[in-house]
C-alpha cells in the first residue's frame, strides 16, 4: 500500500545524511510527493481494480512493491 511505501521511503530519506546524497534524497521526496496526490491515488485505484479483474496482479501493494524494489528491501 501507499502509506507502507511513504514509511519505506521516509526512513531511507532520514538516512540520506552526506552532501552528495542530498541530490537522490530531493529525487526520493518528489516520489513521495507524488505517492501523496490525490491523483496519483485515483490512477492507483483504477489501475488496481482493472488489473484485479483481469487477474493481471494478485497483491494491490504496488507501491510499496516498487519501494521494497528500489530500496532494495527484503518483502516480508
């Protein structure tokens, strides 16, 4: 879920300390900012109701699937 990835995401931010991961740290709080709008939410849900249907996906994590991806976390 959303709020699953923005608490992934917020904790690898808080480790972003040195100068020169200032630059991925901007890049990560504009995904979370996106993972926030109200559209990308509505896109989620369309997106996730069409691809249950038609059994594309079984899990409606998405976004926390990217993050665990991009984090390069173990999913539990």
């Amino acid at each position: 879920d959303t709020d699953r990835a923005l608490v992934l995401l917020e904790e690898y931010c808080k480790k972003l300390r040195k100068p020169e991961e200032q630059q991925l740290k901007k890049a990560i709080r504009k995904v979370m900012g996106i993972f926030k709008s109200s559209l990308f939410q509505a896109l989620l849900g369309s997106f996730t109701k069409k691809a249950t249907r038609h059994g594309t996906i079984s899990h409606p994590s998405l976004p926390a699937a990217v993050a665990y991806d991009v984090l390069g976390c173990p999913k539990d």
